[in-house]
C-alpha cells in the first residue's frame, strides 16, 4: 500500500498501487518515480509543464520542488511493482 498526498494537503493512507493504471490515476497522468533514500515517490511527469499547484508535504519530502499529487511508496513496494 501506498499514500497519496493530493496538493490540497488531503491525504490517502491506504492506496492501492495495484497497477499502472492505479498508480498513474493517483497522480493525474504519466508517473515519474523521485527516489529518496527512504521512499520512491510518483508524481506527474508533465506536472511543471501543466502548471499544477505545488505540494508541499511531497515537496518536504523529496527534498525539491513537487507539484500535483504524489504517491508515496516504501522502496519494496516498488520493488514489488517492477
């Protein structure tokens, strides 16, 4: 399982990142894995060029800029996923 955190600061604790399709709804388009030392974060691959609204609880997270939703995920369930 994974969290979603939406740029509005709402936050999902529980979801599921079962599939492509899953992981790219989550975050509004075509993922973008930012791998941190702890967790591989999805986002939005075009989500500067659309201009969506910066997420700060990613952002803090990644350690950089992040915009739109985020799907945050441990380094296993990625793992799994691939």
């Amino acid at each position: 399982m994974a969290r979603l955190i939406k740029s509005n600061g709402d936050t999902i604790a529980d979801y599921s990142c079962s599939s492509l399709k899953a992981m790219q709804d989550a975050v509004g388009g075509y993922i973008e894995p930012v791998y941190t030392s702890r967790w591989v974060v999805l986002v939005n691959e075009e989500g500067f060029l659309n201009n969506l609204p910066i997420n700060i609880e990613a952002s803090a997270i990644c350690g950089q800029p992040i915009v739109g939703d985020a799907l945050v995920m441990t380094w296993e369930d990625w793992d799994s996923q691939n």
